[in-house]
C-alpha cells in the first residue's frame, strides 16, 4: 500500500479500488453491486451468475491485506435492494462472516437504496466520521472534505499507440471518489461532464499501483 494525504487524513488506496484509512483502520469500498448478473437474468438477459462470488474474493483479500477494524461500503453495495436475498447460501455465510467479525456499515446507494436485510452490518444514509462525510454520490453544493462513489472512474490514456484503461480513484481539495470495487460493473470517463459537475474542473486522477500511486491532472 502507498500513502497518500487527503484533508488532513493519511490513506493508502490499493490496486483493487479499495481504500484505506489508517488511523480508524477502516476498509472502505464502493459500487460492489452484488447480484448484479441474478438481476439482469431475472429480464432475461443471461450473464455468467459468478459476479458475487468474485466481489466477495476480493473484498476478503483485501480484508486479509489490510485487517480492518472497520468496513465501509460507499452504496450500490447491492444492484437492488434484494439483492442480499438472491445470494447463495454458501457467499451469504462468507458475507455473514464478515459483517459478524467487523464494525460493517452499508452507505444506501441509488441502486439499493430500500435494502433491508443486508445480510448483517448497520445501514446509514451517510455518516460524518472525523471530519470526513461519507455518502454515496459527490455533491458538489457541500464543501465538506467528502469520500464518495457512484461514478465508477475510469481513467483511459493512450500508451504506444493503444488505448488503456485503468480504474482509478479522483482526488481534488474536498472531494475523493473511489473506482467500483465490484467484479461487474464498468466505468465512466474521468473527464465525463458528470464527474466534472460533482468534483470540480481541477483535480488528479490517482491510479495506484502495488509499489506506487500514479498521479494524472485533470485539469481542462
């Protein structure tokens, strides 16, 4: 994990997506949207059904990397609010587990925004913890530093001729979005008019590496 300083606070931010807040030792994620492929089979849109368990491999490791006293997940953690009900049995006892062994907080997303059992863990709108607000969507009227999700950021440069694209997290004064942490799901461009509208024109698109954290302007 390499350090980095937002608002005051030290983080670390890992290739997976997730972040790190190392004075609460708190994991922080966003966008799992477990279920997801369940959700688009029940339209008849059939996708492999191995989403979940993927997601959940990866929330455990880095679980495992980091050993959180704290876990916060920044909404959509579920792509419908009944999306905690259509996991198998075998991921909603791992997911259990997990909820069971930490402080767990779900922030409400737009995606499952009437959950209601989300298989253990406490639900919040959003939270004010140490100065940080923690919600789902940017909002660009507060000026409060903020941690945030929603957009899934993508941060796409040309290399040698060929297009590559990395998820990555945008950091600005106040504002730190966070890439999707889940398995299936894809990603907005970082100089999108709608993450522009929530952060701000000016900013960095961070993209962490396992010994470094690539930083790229934003500026317009």
């Amino acid at each position: 994990m390499v350090p980095f300083s937002f608002a005051g606070h030290q983080f670390a931010a890992l290739p997976d997506g997730a972040l790190f807040w190392f004075a609460r030792r708190a994991l922080i994620v966003a966008d799992l949207h477990f279920e997801k492929a369940s959700w688009f089979a029940s339209f008849g849109q059939m996708l492999p059904p191995y989403d979940s368990a993927a997601t959940l491999a990866g929330l455990e490791q880095a679980v495992a990397a980091t050993d959180p006293v704290e876990i916060w997940c920044l909404g959509d953690s579920f792509h419908d609010s009944r999306g905690c009900e259509r996991l198998p049995a075998a991921e909603q006892d791992r997911l259990r587990a997990l909820t069971a062994a930490h402080r767990f907080v779900w922030v409400i997303g737009n995606h499952d925004h009437a959950m209601a059992d989300p298989c253990g863990g406490e639900i919040v709108d959003e939270a004010d913890i140490d100065g940080l607000v923690l919600r789902h969507e940017a909002d660009p009227r507060d000026l409060r530093p903020e941690l945030s999700g929603h957009f899934h950021p993508k941060l796409r440069v040309r290399v040698r001729g060929r297009l590559v694209s990395r998820r990555c997290f945008v950091a600005t004064g106040t504002k730190l979005v966070l890439p999707a942490f889940g398995s299936l799901t894809g990603g907005l461009d970082v100089h999108h008019p709608e993450i522009v509208r929530a952060v701000g024109r000016y900013g960095e698109a961070l993209v962490p590496l396992a010994d470094r954290l690539l930083r790229f302007p934003l500026a317009a």
